[in-house]
C-alpha cells in the first residue's frame, strides 16, 4: 500500500471572512493530551468555558455553551430549538447569512416572512416594527454582522421593538463575536449564536451560542420533540448542566483551543479588542481609499473587522485574489451573490487585526495593482495607513 504524502500544509496570511489567522497558543492548547469528556479536569474545562463565554456574549445565561460543529451549526441549534412546524418567523436578509436563516428555518417547518434590503444596506426599526405588527412572529431573525457585504446591523433597537410584538429575537453574531459589543443581557437578546473561526481566531469547529430563561421556556414548552437529536437543547443541558448526561462525546481538543482563544480575548479586555479592530479597521480603510477602493457597505454601518470593498473598474479581480495567495501568501475572499465578481472581502478578524497585515496587505495589493496598470501614487497607500496609526 502507498503512504499518503507528508501533511505540509502552506503558511498563508488568512486575510478573507474566515477562517482567520489562529492565535499560536491557541494552536499549542489543541495540542495538549486529550482527555474523556467526563473527565473531571474536562468538566470543570467546561464550567470555565462557559463562564468564558457568558463574559464575550456579556450574559448570565445558564445555557450558554458550545455546540459542536461550525457556526452554521449554531444557527441550526437555534432555529430547531426555538421553532416548531407552523410557527410564524420572521428572517431578515441583506446578505447570505440571513438567506441561509430563512431556509433552515424553513426546513424546520416555520412559516417565514422574508424582508429584504439591498446587499450592504441595514434594517431601519421601523420597517421591522411593521412586520412583526403584520405577522406576529413568535421569532425575529438578523445577523448582526453580515459577512457578505460588510454591512453592522445595530441590534438593540431591533430587540426592542420585537419584544414590543412579543416576539423573540435570535441574533447571528457569527463574525461580531470578538469584533464588536455584543450585549445580551442589555440588549435582552432570546439567543445568539457564533463561531470560532472570526474574530475568536480558533480553527472552525464549534459555536458559541446563549439562550436566555424565555427561549428555554419555550424550548420545554414545545409541543413536538426538537427534530434533530444532535442539535436539541434539553439533552445538551443535561451534559452541560450538573447533571453530566452523556449526549455525544466533545471535542475535547477543540474545547481546549476554544477555551484558550477566549482567555487571550480576556486577557486583552473586550474594550480594548474592539478599539484595536477599529484602529486597524480605519487604516485599512485610508489606504485602500489612497488606492481608490472604497467600501462596499453603507456609510456609518461599516464592520470592522470584515471590509468589503468594491474592485476598481477594469481590473481583473480574480487574477489579483490568486497573485496575493500565489506570491504573497495572503488570502482575501471573493464576492458572493450579489456581490460576485464586484467586491473583495478583507477580514481584520481578531489576531489577524494587526498593523503588520494592514502594511502587508495594502504593500502587496498596490504591488498587483501597479502591475495591472492602476494609477496611484507608489507608497501612498502605506502613509496613509500609518497616518492613521500615528494619529491614535
Ligand atoms: C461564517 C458565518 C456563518 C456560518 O458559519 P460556518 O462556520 O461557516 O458554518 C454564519 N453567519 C455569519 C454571519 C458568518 O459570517
């Protein structure tokens, strides 16, 4: 039998909308001996995980825990648990994150209202206020950080007036998690789910989620058994609770990663994490302008730590994407949907957001550009961006 070929896995740059660059210790916390998972070392791993989380996700929760698989798998934890057949959800899309929502809600049997708004646009109140008043939803869904199109949906005002229509509110907050204030408890968020790979800088794998007493109480009250078996909240309270349940075995090492991304967010403070995004954020952002590029999203809801920006007229912009990963060892992301062929997706995620990949990003893309025969003055996109930082 021929041996596989040796595992040699390219050093890139992950400068896409994830997976991001991993945090070194993260990568060594992974690999640490793996033990069960009931383990008593792993059982009190898990009780500080979850105090970890409730930190990020600024919530006293009970049931916030880490459902194993991506942050998709958060979603779909959420929209089964929380809906049943029948059940009147609204999703809102302006993006592939919020049309994702709608067909697994759909799938879940929910009757779902789907309101639109343009890609890189973000819900105003009052247009959600008319359709919870119109449909009363049991469940109002929106991603808070829409990775398609860059766009920073505000969430507080939202929740309140979903919970003016006595509904839930279920945020994606996939991308935001690390990046921006996330606020459960003060925003009364029902449930949240996120992932790994954004701005926690872990490998994908598992997904944070939160439900608050209102959506466990309407996961007991439910009529019908949560269809997927994986995915149902009760059982995966009875092994994240005190009661130690076996449901299914945990990654444990994806566990440690996790727990380790979440100390090193910590130990930096959220405030100061989110201030270094958006430092980052708006150099990156100087220098692509001195480029010519501008950001795709609406003006004054522009994320962080994901820049999506229109591609120049006339340059070919997947022959730059494949020039950066080929000669420079740095990943963006390509347009998606709507945006396909129009934009470029530049992520800053959590230890990704640094000078070092600003200079090293704007350096090589002017580099492709120049080549390509863009006008632009050699060297400004660098100054302006260290404009920025000299300014802070
Ligand atoms: C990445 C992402 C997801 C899906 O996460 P996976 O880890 O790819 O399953 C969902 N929502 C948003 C906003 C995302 O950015």
């Amino acid at each position: 039998m021929p041996a596989l070929s040796p595992l040699n896995p390219p050093i890139r740059t992950l400068l896409g909308p994830g997976p991001s660059d991993i945090h070194p210790r993260v990568l060594a916390a992974m690999a640490r001996p793996t033990v069960g998972h009931l383990d008593p070392y792993y059982l009190q791993l898990m009780d500080r995980l979850q105090d970890g989380l409730r930190q990020l996700f600024r919530t006293t929760n009970r049931m916030t825990f880490a459902v194993s698989g991506t942050g998709s798998a958060g979603m779909e934890a959420a929209v089964v648990n929380l809906v049943e057949p029948g059940d009147p959800v609204v999703v809102c899309v302006n993006g592939v994150f919020g049309a994702r929502m709608c067909d697994v809600a759909e799938r879940a049997g929910a009757k779902v209202t789907r309101l639109e708004r343009p890609w890189g646009e973000v819900f105003a109140v009052d247009e959600i206020r008319n359709v919870a008043a119109a449909v009363k939803p049991k469940l109002v869904g929106i991603v808070m950080a829409e990775t398609s199109t860059g766009a920073y949906q505000p969430i507080e005002p939202i929740a309140q007036a979903v919970h003016e229509a006595g509904a839930m509110i279920l945020v994606d907050t996939v991308t935001a998690l690390g990046g921006v204030p996330v606020e459960v408890d003060a925003w009364g968020l029902d449930a949240v789910y996120s992932g790994t790979q954004k701005c926690l800088s872990c490998p994908p794998g598992l997904a944070p989620v939160s439900f608050n007493e209102r959506a466990m109480d309407a996961v007991k009250n439910r009529k019908h058994k949560v269809q997927s078996w994986y995915l149902d909240a009760s059982m995966l309270a009875s092994y994240w609770g005190s009661d130690r349940v076996y449901h299914h075995t945990a990654p444990i090492n994806m566990s440690y990663a996790l727990y380790e991304a979440v100390s090193i967010i910590l130990e930096e403070g959220l405030d100061a994490c989110f201030a270094r995004h958006d430092l980052n954020h708006r150099a990156l952002k100087a220098g692509l302008a001195a480029l010519g590029i501008q950001c795709a999203a609406q003006e004054g809801f522009q994320l962080p730590m994901l820049n999506a920006v229109r591609v120049p007229a006339g340059v070919d912009e997947a022959k730059i994407r494949s020039e950066l990963l080929a000669r420079f060892g740095i990943e963006i992301g390509a347009g998606l949907g709507a945006f396909k062929g129009k934009v470029w997706r530049i992520g800053l995620m959590g230890y990704g957001a640094r000078p070092a990949n600003v200079y090293l990003l704007l350096a090589a893309l002017e580099q492709l550009l120049a080549e390509q025969g863009r006008p632009f003055d050699r060297g400004a996109s660098v100054a302006a961006a260290g404009e920025v930082y000299s300014a802070k």
